[in-house]
C-alpha cells in the first residue's frame, strides 16, 4: 500500500509523531517551571488564563457558525456556571447539545 512505513499507515504515524510531540511539550514546560522556587505572578495569571482561552477558542466558533442548539446550550452554560463547578458545566453542556440536536435544532 501507498504511503505504509514499517506496515502502519500515515495516519498512524501522524498520531504516534502528535502523541511524542505533545509528551514533550507538556514535559518540557513541567521541567521548565519546576527550575524555579516561586512563579513570578504574571506568569502565574498567564498560565491561570490559559484554560478560559481555550474554552473560548472552542466555543465561539461553534456558536457563530452553529444553529439554535449551540446558541441555548452556550446561554444555559454560561448561567449555570455561576453556581456549578466547570465540570458539571461541561457535561451539562455536552448532554444539552447532544439532546438539543437530537430533537432537530
């Protein structure tokens, strides 16, 4: 077959060369950081920012281009997470949009 290395296809590869890759990353920033006794605290409130960017790197593309379904799960999760911790949100969030596409939004 085309494009077989060692009898695994490309896409194989391609997860296995993602997987090393990404290891490293987090490891290299684990080394990295551990080096230091205190994080100074604007590095501190970078890395603390970083989950909320990626949440809403995520989001917001599915809801500007999406329908009804992922306007009313984005409005319901944002209300809930005022009380709910982000995993309740999460899955709240996940089962609204299966169930809110299942019924034709």
């Amino acid at each position: 077959m085309m494009g077989d290395f060692l009898g695994l296809s490309d896409n194989v590869w391609i997860i296995i060369f993602a997987a090393i890759i990404t290891y490293f990353t987090r490891v290299s920033g684990h080394l990295i950081l551990s080096r230091f006794e205190t994080i100074h605290p604007r590095v501190e409130a970078g890395l603390n920012a970083v989950p909320a960017a990626v949440v809403t790197a995520i989001v917001v593309p599915a809801v500007l281009t999406g329908g009804w379904a992922e306007i009313i799960t984005v409005i319901i999760a944002v209300i809930a997470s005022l009380r709910l911790s982000m995993m309740k949100v999460f899955f709240m969030g996940w089962v609204l949009i299966i169930a809110l596409r299942a019924i034709g939004l």
